[in-house]
C-alpha cells in the first residue's frame, strides 16, 4: 500500500516525539498551508533529514517559542 503523505509526516514526527501541525503557513507563503513539525530545537536537523529520506525538499523553520516547527511549503495540507 502506497504512503499518503499525511502518512509519512506523522512517520517522522513519531520519531521525534513531535507535533504534526496540518495547515501551517510560514514565512512568505500568504495564507497557503502545509504540513509542518513541532519539535525541539535540537532536533531539527533530524526532522530535516528524515524528510529528505522520504523525498520531501525545500524544508523550512520557524522557531516557536521553546520548540521549533520544520515545515514543508511543497507539502500541501
């Protein structure tokens, strides 16, 4: 069976112990969402990595206070 893309975000926030946030908007996207992680702020170079091994590119970050968000403005939620 072929892996949603929803399936594989809650995949990698599994990992992390991380937030999965379904339609966030960043930086510069005017109102467009995506999928993004909450996390630690040490573990966002993992979150990164874990997403290019399920071919998700183009990962961006936002800091959240105490934790931080990696989030994917391709990955349209």
């Amino acid at each position: 069976m072929k892996k949603t893309l929803e399936d594989k975000i809650q995949e990698i926030a599994n990992k992390v112990n991380g937030k999965v946030y379904k339609g966030y908007s960043g930086r510069g996207m005017f109102g467009a969402q995506c999928y993004g992680i909450e996390c630690e702020h040490s573990q966002k170079a993992e979150v990164i990595h874990l997403g290019r091994q399920k071919k998700l590119r183009d990962a961006r970050q936002d800091e959240l206070g105490l934790q931080a968000i990696v989030y994917w403005p391709s990955a349209k939620a």
